[in-house]
C-alpha cells in the first residue's frame, strides 16, 4: 500500500470513528454561524424541468454562466441563487403568458452551486479545486474529496479563511493531526464560502 493509499485510509477510519463519537467537539463561535440549508441553483447546474400536460415545453437545460436558463417560450430566465421551487414558481409565471394554469416541477440533476458558495482548497493539496457545499460538510470531507495533502504539505499550519458577518476571519487547522493521528478533535464543519490555504513545509 503506498503513502497515499495509507493516507486515505487513515482519513477513512478516522470518519468512521467520529460517526461513532457521541461526543462532539466544542464548535467554535465562527462555526455557529447559520447556513441556509436549502440548496441553491448554481451556473454549470444542469435542471429537469417537467411542465405537468406540456411535454413539449419540458426538458433538461444547464444554467449558462451567467446564472440563466432559456427553454421553450421562456428565454434569458435567471435561475442562480434560486431554489428549484423559487424556480418552478418563476417559470410557471413566465409560462403563463401561453398556458393556461401551467404547473411546473424542476429538479437539479447535477450540483455545481453558486460560486459564492464554494468550498476552494489551494496549496499543498492533492488536487486543490473548488467544491459545491454540501449540508454538513466537515473539514475532513473536504480532504477526503481532494485526495488528502501531499509530502510537502505543512499541515498543522493550514488555515481556513471564512467571512464572518461581512469580515475575513482566519481559523487555524490541524490537518496532520486529523489524517495522520486520526484526532477528531481536528475536525470542524465547514461553511458556504470557506477557503481551504494549505501552506508548503519549509525543511
């Protein structure tokens, strides 16, 4: 098994034993911030939109980059930092200029999210790219999707940087101390928005 095998195993078992934790760790006051739990629709989403008796105004369309959707007889409709409901809403009034009584279901099929709302990890990570939020998100998720940090990683000197009632606010982590000692106590939820810095070890 080679180093990197080893790691994700140990970020494995590490999350298994803090879904059997019933103790959790004290959150700090920046964690305690609320999240709105409902997801929003983001440019690079793809949505199904059903439009009950008009299958001929239903299909799947992205959201463009510039956060708007066209479909038949509805052109240039926004959609990022909707919910698929707001959106349903919107599209059966903009419908209803043709239908009479439109009843419309949209459905995400596939999540990107609002760019605001993205986890990005840079530095030293095995693949630093940018995340779509996911309800309840920890820290240890997030490095479980990026693979872990590489050898040159200095990972008890990372930090997250997240806004906090309109201010950055830097929070320490300890990522050594999370994927190779398997301390739970390292981990922390994360929050719409947090940016994951993951310094290089100087020797």
């Amino acid at each position: 098994m080679n180093k990197m095998m080893k790691q994700v195993a140990l970020m494995l078992a590490a999350a298994l034993a803090l879904a059997g934790c019933a103790t959790p760790m004290p959150p700090s006051a920046a964690a305690l911030e609320p999240v709105n739990p409902d997801y929003l629709i983001g440019p690079g989403d793809n949505v199904t939109i059903t439009v009950w008796r008009n299958p001929e105004v239903s299909g799947a369309v992205p959201v463009r980059p510039d956060g708007k959707i066209t479909t038949p007889l509805v052109e240039d409709l926004p959609a990022a930092g909707k919910t698929s409901t707001q959106l349903a809403r919107d599209i059966e009034a903009a419908l209803a200029k043709f239908i009479q009584q439109p009843v419309v279901t949209v459905i995400v099929t596939n999540f990107v999210g609002n760019y605001g709302d993205q986890i990005r990890v840079i530095g030293q990570a095995t693949r630093p790219q940018a995340l779509a939020y996911r309800r309840d998100m920890s820290l240890m998720d997030v490095l479980i999707t990026v693979g872990g940090i590489t050898e040159f990683a200095a990972g008890n000197k990372a930090s997250v940087i997240r806004n906090v009632n309109g201010k950055q606010e830097k929070l320490n982590v300890r990522l050594d101390d999370l994927i190779r000692d398997g301390d739970i106590s390292a981990n922390m939820p994360m929050r719409p928005g947090d940016v994951l810095v993951i310094p290089e070890s100087f020797f």
